[in-house]
C-alpha cells in the first residue's frame, strides 16, 4: 500500500468522526458498549476476577486495587474486534487468554509509567506506589509480568507474542528517553510511537487474528492512538491519561512537537530543558494542532484501507477507527 492514502480517505474519516453521535469522553470510556462487545468484556472482567482471587496473599490486594478501577479496554476490544474480523464464531478460549494477559501487560506498564511520572492519582485513585509504596508497587508489576506468560502457556503462539511485546515496549521507552530534546521530525515521531503504542496495538491484532494477516492494521491503531494520545494532552483532553507539561519536561518527541521543532528557535528552546521555556515551547505546540490533526487523519486512512484490504469483514474495525480518531478532541 502507497505511504499516503488518497485525500478522500482523509475526509471520509473526519466526516465519520464529527458525525458520530458518541463524543469523544463516550468513545474512549464506552469503547465495549459502542462496538457491541459487552460481552466479550464481561467474559474478560469474569476470568481476571477469578485470576486475581488466586493471586498470593501478600499481593492480592494491590494487584486487585490496580484492575479494581474505570478501565477503558481499549486493547482488548481491539484484539476481539481483529478475531470478529477474520471470523464467525465466538471467541475461543485461548483468544480471551490472550486478551487477559495483554490487558494485564498493559497494567504493568501503568503501574511503571505512575512510578516514572510521580503520578498520584490512576483511575481516580491514588496509584499504586502512593497507596501501597515504590517497592511493593514495583514488585507487583513484576509478579503480573510472570503472570502473563503463566495465563497463556498452553498457547506457544500466544507466550511468544507476548514476550516479544515486553521486549518491544522496554526498547521502545529506552529509545524514547534517549532521543529526548533532539530537533526530530515525524518519521522519527512515527517510528518511536510505532514501536510504544504501535507495538501493543499490532500485538492485539496478531493475537486476535492468529497471524499476521492485520498486523499492519494494528501498529497503525496505535500509531493513531499515540499520535491523539499527544494531541489530546496539548489541547489538555482528560480522556486518554497522560501530561503534555511533564513531556516537555522531559523533552520527550510528541506528534506537535515533531512538527513545532522545524522552526529552529522552538528547537533551541525545546532542547535547552530550561524549565523557564516551558510555557513558550508549550505555546508553540498549541500553534502545531492543526497539522498534527491533518497528520491524524492521514494515519486513521492509512489504517481503514489497511482494514478493508485485508479484513473479510471490515466494519467493526472501521468504527474503531473512527471511535480512536476522536480521542484527540475537546
């Protein structure tokens, strides 16, 4: 498929989005409900209750505490929603296996990015490492992390992608970190969110398909995902989670900040980590939205054509297209 998808393609996905009668805080928590999966997430929600009740003692509470809150099961919807895409049939179990450890799997990353952030509060709760401390939350993501490849070891296939996941995703954040405060462009932006979220994402499609056959699907959901995800936390959008003040900050690489960071003086102030130009570099990637939303809608095409080329029934990947699309609006 070309690198750009044709400009009709982009409109198409805006029209869906801004037509939709979900809003952007509906599509993001009622992600299950809009996309007819409630089912599927209750199936889910009974095996990782059941899982939790067999943890040890010692850890049982925190790791409860941290699947206990408002979640929005964004990657295992889209992991049912690839399998509903290649087939006609209920999930089977080793797919909702599949789904419980990567939704665990992406808990862990929760707890390590808390811990990271200095975040307080997850889910409208205190986080793990407030309420419970840094070692015991560090150590519960560990015990998590074991869990994983316990809940799909009958499934070679399954224990293989989710290992190649954990290996990605700790690339991925090594990678971030040290590019950060760099003057980079977009195709560095993409390849880093492709291997972050765009890592999970592909994941879930090569887990719910049992091949590749919507792997590109996958990494370019999450790529769109990420690429909001940035959007969102400029515009100050509560619904993914995240801060744009602490990726300045940090000088991490977001999609407005790969395209404010061609004008050399936001470079210059970009990289610098004064925290004195905190409030211009943020000014200058509010100037940045506008493009970064066409950006957007340039990947939310690229992922539809990908779907329709290679989904025998496309239509509900469509719609999560399109649900994803309007998380980086107000």
């Amino acid at each position: 498929m070309p690198d750009e998808a044709p400009l009709g393609l982009f409109i198409e996905i805006r029209n869906m989005a801004s037509s939709s009668s979900a809003s952007p805080t509906e599509s993001v928590w009622e992600l299950p409900r809009l996309l007819q999966m409630e089912g599927s997430i209750a199936q889910l929600k009974e095996f990782l209750g059941a899982w939790v009740e067999e943890c040890d003692p010692e850890v049982r509470e925190m790791v409860r505490r941290q699947l206990s809150g408002k979640a929005k099961y964004f990657r295992p919807v889209t992991l049912f929603a690839c399998f509903q895409a290649m087939q006609n049939r209920p999930i089977p179990t080793r797919v909702l296996r599949s789904a419980a450890a990567l939704e665990l799997t992406h808990n862990v990353s929760l707890i390590i990015d808390d811990i990271l952030d200095r975040s307080r509060f997850r889910r409208g709760e205190l986080s793990l490492h407030c309420r419970f401390g840094f070692l015991p939350a560090l150590m519960t993501s560990g015990y998590i992390t074991a869990a994983t490849h316990r809940i799909v070891s009958d499934d070679p296939f399954g224990v293989q992608l989710i290992a190649e996941l954990m290996q990605r995703l700790g690339v991925a954040e090594c990678l971030q970190w040290r590019l950060r405060r760099r003057p980079l462009g977009i195709e560095d932006w993409r390849k880093i969110a492709g291997e972050d979220t765009g890592s999970m994402f592909e994941i879930c499609a090569r887990l719910g398909t049992r091949d590749d056959s919507l792997r590109r699907f996958g990494q370019l959901l999450g790529l769109l995902y990420h690429g909001c995800d940035d959007v969102g936390d400029v515009r100050g959008t509560a619904g993914l989670g995240g801060g744009s003040a602490r990726d300045i900050e940090d000088g991490i690489l977001t999609l407005p900040a790969a395209i404010a960071l061609r004008d050399p003086e936001t470079a210059l102030l970009f990289a610098s980590g004064d925290p004195e130009n905190l409030d211009a570099v943020a000014k200058k990637l509010r100037l940045a939205l506008p493009e970064a939303e066409e950006y957007l809608d340039s990947i939310a095409a690229e992922a539809e054509a990908e779907a329709k080329a290679n989904a025998k029934r496309p239509e509900t990947l469509v719609a999560l297209i399109s649900h994803t699309r309007q998380l980086s609006q107000n």
